[in-house]
C-alpha cells in the first residue's frame, strides 16, 4: 500500500555538473548542533529560497556553527553568499542577539538584500506583547529589521501572521494573518492574504472580489510575479469568483494592475479569477494548494488532488499543474517520459524559473524519468516546453540520493536548483540521519565559487594542553588560488588562550600565493576552548578557520600516593651488573595505576665524561610489568619513546647537564593495568663498558593510587512483567551485581508512602479525561489553521513530590503543524508512532519518578474515533526498538474531536538516572478516517519522533528532519522520589537480604501468583537498599497481567493482537 508521510496538510538523462552543500559552517565545515542534542544530531537546514541569479540562498536551520557572534538556541533565518562564502544571520535584534524563538520561511528580493521571514520571537523588535508568529523584513544592506505583520499606524498584528512573499525590488510582502486589527474592515475572523508597502508603510487586505468583498473563507501562502503585480495565494473563500462556490481550496490570481496604468492596488483597477480551473473554466473538484508565479506573471503553478482539471487524470494522486495566464489553459506537468501519468503524488511548491519554461517539484513516484528509481522523494526539474525530466537530487558523480529530497527552487534561468534534503551521500562527511540540509544544483558550470581565498584546512585541533602550559605551534597556511592579488587583509584572531601569528602573511596575498600563520593555545582552565581565525580581504573575500583545544586538570589525587626513596646522597657503583633495589609496597587502600620518578646523581670520578646519563633504571611492578628509564642504548636515538615487547615500555631519555642524569623532568608513567601491592624492583646498570661511580641526589619513586570504586548495584533486567492466566504462577530471575570495588550488602527495603499498588483493567480501558475547545478545523486534510482557535493546558495540580515532565514550551494545540502516516489508496491514516524521551536528570530528578498520566493534544481525530495506546519504556543507548524496555501502557478509547488535549491515566516506575520514553501509538484508520497528533511551533528542549512502517520508517527518527515546526504537546505528571515499597500478597522475592563480593553477581528468584492478584493489571516495586552510595535505594518495576476471558482482545504498543 503506497503512503504519505504528510503534514495535517494535504501534502500530499541528466546534464547536473555539480552538487554543492550551501548550508556549511562558518568556515565550510559539516553543519552541527549544540548540548544537550550533542555535534551531528537533530540539525536541520529547511525553507530554502534562492535570487533570481542564484548567488544568494536563505534558509532557517538550528545549527550553531553558521555564522560568528552569539550562539543560537533556536533555529535563525540564514543567508548564504555563493559569491563569497559568507553567511549572515539575518533574524538578529538590533543588539546582535539571534532571535530567542524559531524564525522560518525566508523569502528574498531579486539583489538578496532584503529578506522577509516569520518568527514567534519576542527580541527581534520592542513593543510586540505577547508572543505570537509575525511577519519580520530585515534589509541588509541599510542594517534595520522592521515588524511588516502591523497596521499602518504601527500596532502589532493581534493574531498569527505567517507565509511571506515578496516582490523583486523589495518593496511589497505580502504574507496572511489571523489578525483583525491590521486594517479596520477585517471583521471575517479567517485567515486573510495583506500585502505591505515598505515604502509608504501601507497595508492592504488583498484577499478581496473585484468588488471589493472581503473573502468569506479562509485565505493563505500568497506569491508573487517579480515586478508584484500578479499575487497568487489559495481559499476555501466562495465569493471570488462565481465559478468556484464548492467550498474546496482553490488557487485565485489577484492583478493589482488590470487597468494597466502601473498604479497598484486603485479602487477599481484590480481583478481577481480563479485559475485552478479546467479547460472549460470549471473549478477543480478537490484541494489545489501552494502557488507559485513565474517571473514574468505569466504562469502560475501548484499542486492538487482534482481530477477534472485535465483529461485522462486517473492515477488518484496529487499532481502538479500549470495555468497560462495568456492563453487561459491548464496544463499537468508531474508525468513522465512521453507524457505518461504517473503512480504516486508529487508535491508543491512547484518553482518556475522567469519566463515559466522550468518547473520543479518532489515526488517519490516512479517512471519520473526512464532510469531505475530508487523508491525515496526526488526533486524534479521538468522543461515544459519539451516535456523532459531531470532527477535534481543527486550526487555530482550522478548518483541519486539515497534519502528524501523537498522544496527545490529555481533561479531566474532554470540553471541552478536550491533544495531540502536528509540525504547522507549528497556530501562528503554528511553522517546518516543528520537532518536536512540545503544543496545546490548546477546544470552548467557553476556560477559562483567562493573557495580562492581559503585556509589548507577547515578545522585546528590544537588537543589536550595541561593547565597552565601552553599548546606546540601549528602552523596554518592561507591561500589566494585566485587570478588577481588580494589586499587590505585584516585578521580577527580567536581570543579565549589562543595565540595567532599573522606577521608572515602581512596585508596582501599575491595571486596563487600563499602564508604560514602559527597558531598555539596557553591553558589557564580546564575545558574546551573554541573559537574562529578570521582573514577578510578588501575585496569582500573571507576565509575562516574553526580553532579548538581542551584544556586538562591531572586528575590523580596526590592524598594517596606513596613514595619509595631509593637513596639519599650515597655512593654506588654501576656496571653492566644492575644494583638492584627492592621495596615492598603495603595495601594503599586504593588502585596503583601509575608512578613517577624524581631526583639525580652524578658521575664522582674524572675521566667519565656523559657516562652518567648512560645509565639506565628498570622498574619491575609485582605484575611483571617493566619499564627502562634513562640511559642512551647503542644505536638508539636518546629521547626516543618505544614499545617492547608485551607490558614493556622503554623510555631512553637524555639527563640534563654534562655528567648528571636528571629525571625530573620525565612524565608520568600510566600502568596499562591496575597493578598490586608486594615487591617493586629496581634496578642501575651501564648501557654497557666500565663501572662508574655515580653519587646520589634524592632518588625515589612515587606511586600514583587511585581511591577504590565504592559498591555500585545494577540490576538485571530493569523490569520484570509477566502475563498469566487467573491460575497461573511465574519465577523471575533478577541478577543483582555489585560493578563496585569494594563489598555491598542489599535487603529489602521497609514500605514507604507513596504510590502503593497500581491497578487497572487488564482489556485496556482506562478512560482519558478529554478537555474541548469550541469550533472545528475547517478543511483540516489541507493544514487549514482553524480559524485560529486553539486550547492552552490547563495547569496541572502537583500533589506532594509531585513533577511535571514536558519538553513543549507550550501545550496549546495549533492546527497544521502535525504530521502522519497517510495511504495514497485511502486517504486514512497507517499506524503511527509518536515518541518523546524524557531523561530525568534532564529535569533535576535524582531519585525515581513514578508516573500518573501523561497528557498529549489532538491536532484532529475523524470518522468513529480510535484506541490509541499510551507506551511507557526505558531507554538504554540510541533510539530505536530493541533498545526500549516496556515498563507500561494503557489503551484508551477516543472519541472523534479537534483541538484537544487528552489526559491518560498510565502507570510506572522510572528507576534513577534513567530515560523514559513515552510513544502515543495510533493503529490504521479505515478509509477516510484520519489521527494527527497535536502540536504548535512554540518550541521544544528536546526533539520529537516518528515512526510509521506504511511510510518506510520502521524506527523513530526525528520529526525535525521532515517538519521542524511540529513541536508534539506532551507531558508528563507523576511523583519524585521512592516508590510505595511494600510487597503485594502476588509478589515473594526468595530472599531478604544479601551480600556482594566486589565485581561479583547474585540472583534473586522473584515469585509472581496470580491467583491471589485477580484479573487486571497490577504494578508494585521491589525496592532495594543497598550500600551504594550513589543509588542507596534501587527499585525494580515489576508488573503482573492476570488474563480474564482468553478471548478478550489485548491491545499491546497500540496494535491490536488476539
């Protein structure tokens, strides 16, 4: 069965020269993220939008290594220089802080100066109240950043405003909003389409008949020609024009200049028509969706799931379609080789280069092109005019992208496509599963290059440099590969220890030329130290070079050393005969993992120039481990380090001075082992040739000891659950294991207050406590924003030790944010999953957590409702399923509704320093019945998951891959601290107490009766004290199933099973 990962939305031979990653950090390295997501995880790069000459690209991404300046904790809208390399966060305030919420869907003038974008930040201007989703413009070029979503008196926009579009000069945004005081006749309540004159500072409701009739439907994702005349948005509206009175989304195209006089916008002057129309004028009979408008306002093109809109449209599937505005015609253009239809969606926005020859869109459907596909969302690049199709998602070599593609973008010549995707083998180093991120796609040469003023390297690794000492110089070239001399060169050294000699290169570059810079790093604290080397030229090139080095505190504790003196200002005679010295080291109480040697001697005889320092010294540990030290053997190089044989390890080291040999300045030697108490033998003989009598200094030998590791329990397996008949009996094995290095004791620990014993029916039916709003999501199939209505949580009432564990800066649900799994066969829903982690020191949590409810909001439920399962697990390593243990769940009934948040009764015991991951399951919905989960764009501390296997994900990924704007609304409420300890009559652990040698194991028998439970679902905790200092008391969920009527249906992870 063919299905959709969508939004709540109805989303439903190449000549490529070259494939360019845009989206690379500040000095053209892989893109990362910041703690607690950790480099490489959970980054994206979404929204692209490319000028017309394709030297400029905007983008919003949460990476952290983009730009300089302060970090971002939230994703910025970014543009990219493809002429100079440089990027510029362009959602900053005016004191240079980036935006403090998510700023997405940057749109740009023809120059790139000028970018439009939304945000629900509260920092980018003053005045704003609460924070909401605005329309912002920044113009780059005369360094303001203005609100466009306000009247025209200057009052801030008292509802949603979102979707941007702009002109080519600049000049006019237009963009939709929920707000009613923008202008004074907006009384509809719906989403309206308004345009803003950034030089009168005007607004204009555009979403208006000819007549001037406000729309009596909802109105959105306006776009613009290039010159701003033709505006194109979509409407459920009935009013605009008498053909299109079905209620369905159609594609209107507003001319703000019919009479043609070049004033725009007059009384009179401006027509509007439908043009997701057939041949005959006719409407389409289902959703058209996100226009776009060719440069010269002749084309405009989208995607819809009509099927009267051309003859021959039978394959059931959203397709692409084209609408010239010069000769009234509809075209489909998502078809393949020799204009076959295709078996599968293809999706908007369909991008048209100037003159509407070049239209792109993404599809995951075959026989796009005659080569082999290879079953994932490609972009596509089709030639209206010849009917031909390129695979725009691919490789330089040619190879397609080995993961899905969106959004792509032309230039004004079709040349070049800008694009979405999380692909992993676009780009050399983009690791799997690493987000999405923005590519370009050259079809001729390409027409900017940026890498002439570079240096050798994009990264410095300086490493591990001890407090206190200072890093070796590394020396770093810069390089002008350029044609012509480079001048005016000025350095930004990064600061923060590190230390950069620029004084070789000077201000200028000559072509093809390059300088060395040394760069070192002087530790004064321990940490990572991070920063940039920056060159720029006068000629607006810039080359950057990312720094770092760490600096270490010796972590051996000097308290427990111990100190072997060897001798003290005596005489010895040293030959090829050692004189061998024993000392027999008592128990230290702690771990011997090193030792370093101090002190000298001296040659006392003439004649014996440098015969001291050919002494040598072997230390023998009671293991058998030996190590040389000093000495210059025959042949070898002094200052050497080797490793012989085994444990062995040599050190032949030059001493200091001309008969002296010195060791104080030789480093720590760390035993590749723990070693013992007993005998340490050591031993001075001549390399070789004549005795020679050598005085001491001080001689000795220090032990470095660690502390033993204190008692440390883990169990084995965390939970134990068994299922039964109402006659049934089960033994559980639990392996209690002491990892610690010292002895530890355990038993039972005495009930306490709190949770007890946890019952529920055994069939599942635990009742959610559901909490409406008025009004219901129109047109919600195609992401309509309910006419902005939505539901805040209610606060949830803590009782004593009570927690509230949520990773959504807000639990309103806003429609069209949500995403699911949805079948092209039948326009339901498959079974999905949606998953949040919640590790508990994340929270402050250091005991266990014992959960009550878990609340999570509905975006949209249909049809006759649904059972959706609540799963609670631990999580030991990444997530995917086999690292999830089940520790509880509860199935609840949901009646059909929208905008809701739900609260499950659902009960478990998180035991400390453990993940919890809770997944809301939804099965499949029969034909036309749709679940979407709720969720808003308000933020999150930690990303949501997804897992659909009808949509190629059989394990969860994350959702911000895909849609970086769905932010899940989940909670989760319970209590801190211990569990109710006390032993329910079903649960007789074989023995009380016990004791664990160190790094041994013990297994305790845990009984489990059903007879004396009853039917339903039981939960206790056996609960362990223990002398483990870090976790002195350990519960162990453990659960009991008594199976009723065997014939009753068990719902288990959200899918039916009998």
């Amino acid at each position: 069965m063919a299905a959709t990962l969508g939004l709540a939305l109805s989303a439903g031979a190449a000549c490529a020269q070259s494939t360019t990653l845009l989206s690379s950090g500040l000095a053209g390295e892989i893109p990362f993220c910041a703690a607690p997501t950790g480099p490489m995880q959970f980054c994206y790069g979404v929204h692209p939008h490319v000028s017309p000459d394709g030297r400029h690209v905007a983008y919003s991404s949460n990476a952290v290594n983009l730009v300089l300046g302060p970090p971002n904790a939230q994703p910025q809208v970014i543009r990219h220089d493809r002429q100079t390399c440089r990027n510029i966060r362009v959602s900053e305030s005016p004191a240079g802080e980036p935006a403090n919420l998510p700023a997405i869907a940057p749109v740009m003038s023809a120059d790139g100066n000028v970018v439009a974008f939304t945000s629900k930040a509260t920092n980018l201007v003053t005045g704003l109240g609460a924070s909401r989703d605005h329309v912002y413009v920044s113009d780059l070029a005369a360094g303001r950043l203005d609100l466009v979503s306000r009247s025209t008196t200057g009052e801030p926009g008292n509802g949603l405003s979102d979707g941007p579009a702009i002109s080519g000069d600049g000049r006019w945004i237009a963009f939709h909003s929920l707000a009613t005081n923008l202008v004074a006749d907006d009384t509809n309540g719906v989403l309206d389409v308004f345009i803003h004159d950034r030089e009168t500072g005007g607004v204009t409701l555009a979403s208006r008949n000819t007549l001037g009739a406000i729309g009596n439907g909802l109105s959105r994702r306006p776009a613009f020609s290039a010159d701003g005349r033709f505006l194109a948005f979509e409407s459920t509206a009935t009013n605009f024009d008498p053909r299109a009175t079905g209620g369905q989304v159609q594609i209107f195209l507003l001319d703000r200049d019919a009479d043609g006089n070049g004033r725009f916008d007059e009384p009179g002057g401006t027509t509007l028509q439908a043009v997701s129309v057939d041949a005959g004028g006719q409407p389409g009979n289902s959703h058209s969706q996100i226009a776009f408008v060719s440069g010269d306002g002749r084309f405009v093109s989208y995607g819809s799931s009509a099927s009267n809109l051309v003859t021959g449209d039978s394959n059931d599937a959203a397709d692409i379609f084209l609408y010239d505005r010069q000769t009234g015609t509809t075209t489909r253009e998502s078809l393949g080789p020799g204009g076959a239809q295709l078996n599968g969606t293809s999706y908007p926005p369909a991008s048209l280069s100037h003159d509407g020859r070049f239209l792109s869109f993404h599809s995951a459907a075959p026989g796009l092109v005659a080569e082999t596909h290879n079953g994932v969302t490609h972009i596509v690049r089709r030639d209206v005019q010849t009917g031909a199709n390129v695979i725009v998602s691919r490789t330089s070599e040619g190879a397609w992208a080995n993961r899905p593609s969106e959004v792509g973008m032309l230039t004004g010549s079709g040349d070049t496509v800008v694009f979405a995707s999380i692909a992993s083998n676009l780009w050399s180093g983009m690791a799997a599963n690493n987000g999405s991120w923005i590519y370009a796609r050259d079809f001729s040469a390409a027409p900017y290059t940026c890498g002439d003023f570079r240096f050798d390297q994009a990264a410095l690794a300086l490493g591990e440099v001890e407090v206190g000492a200072t890093s070796p110089v590394r020396a770093v070239d810069l390089i002008n590969n350029g044609d012509a001399p480079l001048t005016g060169i000025a350095f930004s050294v990064p600061g923060r220890g590190f230390e950069v000699d620029t004084s070789a290169c000077g201000d200028t570059l000559a072509a093809g030329a390059r300088c060395a810079i040394d760069v070192r790093f002087g530790a004064t604290a321990g940490g990572t130290a991070e920063g940039v080397l920056q060159a720029e030229s006068a000629e607006g090139l810039l080359a950057l070079l990312a720094v770092s080095a760490t600096g270490v505190v010796p972590d051996h504790e000097p308290a427990l050393d111990y100190k072997i003196v060897l001798g003290e200002g005596d005489a010895i005679v040293v030959g090829a005969t050692p004189v061998v010295f024993e000392a027999s080291v008592p128990d230290t109480g702690g771990r011997i993992v090193g030792f370093s040697f101090s002190g000298s001697f001296y040659v006392n005889q003439t004649g014996f120039p440098g015969f001291a320092r050919q002494t040598q010294l072997t230390v023998t540990t009671p293991k058998g481990a030996t190590y040389v030290v000093g000495g210059m053997p025959p042949g070898g190089t002094p200052w050497d380090f080797q490793n012989a044989t085994g444990s062995n390890h040599v050190l032949y080291r030059h001493g200091i001075g001309g008969d002296q040999w010195d060791g104080n300045g030789l480093p720590d030697f760390a035993l590749p082992d723990v070693d013992e108490p007993g005998t340490w033998q050591f031993r001075f003989a001549r390399v070789g040739g004549t005795p020679v009598n050598l005085q001491w200094s001080e001689v000795s030998i220090v032990l470095h000891v660690d502390p033993p590791a204190p008692p440390s329990l883990r169990v084995d397996p965390m939970w134990l659950a068994a299922t039964l008949p109402q006659d049934g009996a089960e033994h559980l094995p639990l392996t209690l294991s002491n990892v610690g290095e010292e002895p530890l004791t355990w038993q039972l620990a005495p009930g306490s207050t709190g949770m007890g014993l946890l019952r529920g029916p055994a069939d599942g039916g635990h009742q959610p406590r559901t909490r409406p709003v008025n009004g219901i999501a129109q047109g919600l199939a195609f992401a309509a924003p309910s006419q902005g209505r939505s539901i805040a949580a209610h606060p949830f009432v803590l009782p004593d030790r009570g927690a509230l564990l949520t990773h959504s800066a807000s639990m309103d649900v806003v429609a069209s944010n949500s995403l699911a799994c949805v079948s092209d066969a039948n326009q339901s829903t498959m079974a999905t999953q949606v998953l949040r982690t919640f590790t508990l020191a994340d929270f402050g949590i250091a005991g266990a957590f014992n959960v009550a409810e878990v609340t999570f909001g509905i975006e949209h439920l249909n049809g006759a409702g649904s059972e959706i399962a609540v799963n609670l697990y631990l999580l030991s390593g990444d997530l995917v399923y086999a690292n999830l243990l089940s520790i509880g769940s509860a199935t609840v009934l949901v009646e059909p509704q929208e905008l809701t948040l739900v609260t499950v009764p659902v009960s478990a015991t998180v035991p400390p320093g453990s993940t919890l991951v809770v997944a809301v399951a939804a099965p499949d919905l029969p034909t036309g019945e749709r679940f979407y989960i709720g969720s808003n764009r308000a933020g999150e501390t930690a990303p949501s998951y997804i897992a659909a296997p009808g949509c190629n994900l059989p394990e969860p990924v994350p959702v911000a891959t895909g849609a970086p704007h769905m932010h899940v609304a989940m909670s989760v409420s319970g209590t801190v601290g211990d569990p109710d300890c006390a032993l329910p009559v079903w649960l007789s652990p074989g023995a009380t107490s016990g004791s664990i040698a160190a790094g041994d194991s013990q297994t305790l028998t845990v009984g489990l009766a059903a007879a004396v439970a009853g039917e339903g679902s039981h939960l206790a905790a056996l609960c362990l004290d223990s002398n483990d200092p870090v976790r002195p008391l350990t519960a162990v969920p453990v659960s009991l199933t008594v199976l009723g009527d065997p014939n009753d249906r068990i719902f288990r992870d959200g899918f039916d099973a009998h």
